[in-house]
C-alpha cells in the first residue's frame, strides 16, 4: 500500500475509532443525551401508534399533513437511492469546489462521504441489536426480538437507515459551512426523507428520529475531529486511473 493511501486509511481508521469513544464523553451532554432518550421513549410508548394510524393508514393529516409536499421530495430521494444519491451530490459538490477553486468545498464533499460510511455502519448494527419490526408487519410499535443478528429486513426498523444517512451528510455540509440559506434547505430536505419513510409505513416515528439524532450526533463528531487536524497539504487532486480519470481525495 503506498505511502499516502495508508495515511489515508489509516486517517479513516482513526476517525472511526474516535466515534467509538463517543459515548464514554455522554457525560459532558447528560441533558442533552437524557432528553433524546426520553423523547424517543415516549414516542414509542404513546405516539407511534398514533401517528401510523392517523397519517399513513388513514391519512387523517394532522401537524404532519402540513408538509405533505415534503413526502413527494422523500419519494424522489428514495426512487434513487440513498447511496446513489449521497455519492452523485458529493461528486457534485466536489466538482463544484474544484471548477470555483475552492478546496474546503472539495474537501467537504469527502468529509461528508466518511461520515456516511460511518452512519451506515452503526445502523447497520443497531438494527440488527434492535430488531424492531416495521410499521407494514402490522405488529405494532413494541414489538422487539433484541440481538436477532440474523433478522430479515422487514425486522430492521429502528434506526432508519434513509433518515440517519442524509442528516449525517447535511450536517457536515451545514457544520462547514453555516449559514442560514444553506442550513434551512439542507435541514427541510433531510425532515422530508423522514417524513417519506413514515408515510411509507418502512418506519415509525421514533425510528426517524433516532436516525436523525444518530446521523447527526456523527456528523458533527466527524466535522469537528477534521477541524482540529486539518493539514494544509488537504487535497483533491484530478488522476488517471486504469479506467479513465477519478478523483483522489488526500487528507
């Protein structure tokens, strides 16, 4: 393995193991971490059922009727993919940075890719820990067979997978570059992937928001480690590879 790409993977290594230490910093956030436990508890004890109910079996609206041209832009990010989408507007973002010369936009673009792989991981490994079925199992919202490893899909609902991934995406983009004009679209589209699971019967409330918080808890771990070890030789360099050009990303 060459010289850079170890440092590359080893670098990736590193942030990985940095989120892994995370929960032992809870403390420093004991409201913060409480308050999300408590609400997501709530949610499935009293208002998940509710919710399924009255907004996507009856359509009875309600608060979440508001926003139901949100469902319609969940739908178009769900007819192309999570992956297929998070990759095509990183490709974008990372062109986008290298034709207006500006290599911190670039270089949120891979950020915002490793923060990603990342989310997708701990869902994935949650959802199998959890192992919670979904709204159209028609099981209802405590049905829980814990540390069913080898569960089948319709099994997996807790956290949602779709919500945790975009809203750690966003929040990279938003934690790197504030501003009220970006955070307030970012943040809308990412509520509406949520809002499309729900309305799809795929989750229950409580699993969109706790892969929100999860999505964005390390979003922001990941932003704020690339922060403190920002090298000036970050780059993303245009290269020639076997078959055709690429993209070489070196942090």
């Amino acid at each position: 393995m060459p010289a850079d790409d170890k440092s590359w993977f080893m670098c990736v290594v590193g942030n990985f193991g940095h989120t892994l230490i995370g929960p032992a910093r809870i403390s420093e956030h004991p409201l913060q971490v409480g308050a999300t436990v408590a609400i997501g508890a709530l949610m499935v004890y009293r208002v998940d059922r509710a919710v399924d109910d009255n907004y996507a079996i009856n359509n009875n609206g309600g608060l979440l009727h508001v926003p139901g041209a949100m469902n319609e832009v969940g739908q178009f990010y769900d007819r192309i993919g999570t992956t297929l989408f998070i990759l095509s507007s990183a490709g974008a973002l990372a062109t986008g940075g290298l034709l207006a010369n500006r290599p911190d936009i670039a270089q949120t673009a891979g950020i915002g890719l490793e923060a990603v792989l990342f989310t997708k991981i701990y869902t994935g490994f949650l959802k199998r820990t959890i192992s919670r079925a979904r709204p159209f199992v028609d099981e209802g919202p405590r049905d829980f067979d814990f540390f069913k490893y080898n569960s089948p899909r319709p099994e997996r609902s807790m956290p949602s997978g779709h919500t945790s991934s975009i809203f750690a995406f966003v929040t990279v983009l938003t934690e790197r570059h504030p501003s009220w004009w970006l955070r307030i679209p970012a943040f809308a589209f990412a509520a509406s992937v949520a809002v499309q699971r729900m309305e799809s019967r795929n989750h229950w409330l409580s699993d969109t928001f706790f892969g929100a918080s999860l999505g964005y808890g390390i979003g922001r771990v990941i932003s704020a480690r690339h922060q403190s070890t920002d090298r000036a030789d970050t780059t993303l360099q245009a290269c020639l590879l076997p078959g055709g050009f690429g993209l070489k990303y070196n942090f």
